[in-house]
C-alpha cells in the first residue's frame, strides 16, 4: 500500500517538514531505511541515523530540534511511536482479508458461522460452535464444541480451543495456543496416588487481547479462568486454572501464573516472571524479568525484581553485594584465620602466666 508523506500526516494529525509528495511503500528501522520505506524516531539515542537513513519518510516527535540537515521527510507528530502504531494498524485493516470455507475444513451442521468469515484447510468447528463475523480461522485449528469466536478475532494455524470457552471481539491469537486445556488438578488417595479432578469450569478472554505462540489459558476447575480486555500474553505463557488476568495487562515470554492467582488492571510483567497460586497482585505493579513472586502484592508503590521479588531499588543493592561475596568469603577466611591464631597466643600466654605464677609461689 502506497501513502504520500502528505497523506501520512492528514492521517496522524502530523506536519509536513520537506516533500509532501514523496511515496512510500515499506516500513523499515531507522537505521535500515531506503528509497521509498517509512522509518520512525522516537528514542534520541538513535537521532544519529536520522542524518545518515535512505528512508523517505521518518516519524518524529514535534520537538525534535535538528543538528543538522536531513535528506528523509519529516512528519511531525506529538508522539512518533504511538503514530507509527496507529499508522501500521491502519495500513493492516486495509488489506485484503480471506473470505469462505476451505473444502477440507469440518464445520459441524450445529454449528453458526456469520458473515465474511474464513475457514481455511483442514479446520474443525465443533458442535454447537458459534463463530461470529468476520473471524478469520487458520489452517489446523481446532473450535471445540459450544465455544464463541466473537467478531473479527483472528486464530493463526494450530490453535485449539476446547469446548465452552469464549474469546472475545478483535482478538489475536498466534499459532500453537490452546484455550480450554484442563487446569493442573489432582487429589492422592490412601495410596499416594494421584486422582484427576475434572476440570468443569471454562476460560473467558475479553476483547481486543493477544495471546502469543505456544502460549497456554488453563480452563477452571469450576467457574472460569479470565483474561480480561486489552491484555497482552507473549509466546510461550503459561495462566493456570481458576486465573483472572486484569484489563491493560502485559506478560513478556515464559511468564507463569499459578491457579486461583488474581492480577490486577495495568500490570506489567517481564519474562519468566513465575507467580505462586492463591495470591492477588495490585492494579498496576510492574515485575522485572526473572522475578519470582511467592506473596500477594498490596501496593504498586516500587517496581519489584528477584526472587524473593523486593523493590528493585533493594534488588540492586542486593546485586552490588552478591557480586562480592566472594571478596567476602576470602576476608572472612582470614579474619578466622586470624582469630584463630590470637587465640592460640592468648592461650599460650595465658598458660605462660600461670607456670610463672606457681613459680613464683
């Protein structure tokens, strides 16, 4: 899709500095820009590239003062990272979007398919299933029977959902995922064996959520795991049974969320941040990467990091020594040493004090 640097700017509300005119077709980093690709800069550690890319037309901020000349034309914009997002959004929905049924797709005669969905090769649909307008469904994936695909939801191939969930409006969910497996439930009886207990809850995912490859919703064991609007899951996400995600939530890769843990609104999570169960995190608490959170969090007051998570403030202290522990192991080993040995004289002049004492007597 073509755009001039005029109709870039109509667009986002943005100002022309240079030609108007110009067109642009790609989308490339500053850094990689050629003739006829749209860059951005948000991040002045970059701003050095904006005087040497063969980009067309960069993205950047109103404020933005030049230190010298540039080739590109600007768009000015008040935020040039949102702008790009809300510009390649844009470009996005005006692509073409698959419409029908693949011969090879299964759609069960229960089922309720709207209008201008897509149901490519090899597709199942299960009984009951209900599949709202324009959702777009991939190769290999599996609607298990009685769920709800809500409108203009896209599933990417081998995604499965099982039976009874629910995603809702405008959601994208990335190849591998499974929605609905059962929640990690089970009881020992008198043996030491353990007994599964159904799962017979569901999962419910809100509107205009993301769920990356490979990444994993557990259904609950009775109720239903939740994953409100807006959140974010990254690839690789584990959200056990009996879970609720709050709205505005992002987790990076590998993050993991025991059952029954409740996180709040706005929460950002780095990857391979592991939660316990049973534990409620606040509105808006950040976790650095690798974190491990073993107790509900109250309060958003300090980012927290490490495992035990602390303040990331303390965490940093903390690293600064741990780094030298083993400066401080070897001192230590000498002050033993050393104390050793004054004990030793201390002894020895004790006993030489005593001798010289009976003497004396």
């Amino acid at each position: 899709m073509e755009l001039t640097a005029a109709m870039i700017a109509a667009y986002l509300g943005g100002d022309v500095e240079g030609d108007s005119s110009v067109r642009v077709a790609e989308f490339a980093k500053i850094e990689d820009g050629v003739e006829g690709d749209l860059s951005f800069l948000s991040n002045p550690k970059y701003e050095h590239y904006l005087y040497t890319t063969g980009a067309s037309v960069v993205l950047v901020n109103r404020d933005l003062k030049l230190k010298q000349p540039v080739k590109a034309t600007l768009v000015r914009v008040d935020d040039s990272y949102g702008a790009l997002a809300k510009l390649l959004t844009y470009i996005e929905s005006q692509r073409p979007k698959k419409k029908g049924i693949h011969p090879t797709a299964i759609v069960e005669e229960s089922a309720t398919v709207g209008r201008d969905v897509y149901i490519g090769p090899y597709a199942y649909i299960g009984d009951g299933a209900i599949i709202e307008d324009e959702v777009q469904i991939y190769p290999h994936v599996y609607v298990g029977d009685m769920t709800r695909i809500k409108s203009q939801t896209i599933l990417y191939a081998g995604v499965k959902i099982y039976a009874k969930c629910e995603v809702g409006e405008r959601c994208i969910v990335h190849a591998g995922a499974v929605i609905g497996s059962d929640g990690f439930g089970f009881a020992q009886d008198s043996d030491g064996r353990f007994i599964k207990i159904p799962q017979i809850g569901n999962v419910i995912v809100g509107n205009d959520c993301e769920i990356g490859a490979n990444t994993t919703i557990d259904r609950a064991a009775s109720g239903a795991t939740r994953i409100h609007d807006n959140v974010k899951l990254d690839n690789l996400v584990q959200i056990a049974h009996n879970v609720e995600v709050g709205a505005n939530t992002v987790m990076a890769a590998q993050s993991g969320v025991a059952g029954s843990t409740r996180v709040g609104r706005n929460c950002m999570f780095g990857g391979q941040v592991g939660l316990v169960g049973h534990i409620e995190i606040a509105d808006g608490v950040q976790i650095g990467a690798q974190s491990g959170i073993s107790n509900s969090v109250r309060s958003a007051k300090d980012p927290l990091m490490g495992t035990p998570a602390m303040p990331v403030h303390e965490f940093y202290k903390s690293s600064v020594l741990f780094r030298r522990f083993p400066e401080f192991s070897d001192e230590l080993t000498r002050l033993r040493s050393e104390l050793d040995r004054l004990r030793a004289d201390f002894e020895s002049t004790k006993q030489a004090n005593g001798a010289d004492s009976k003497n004396e007597n």
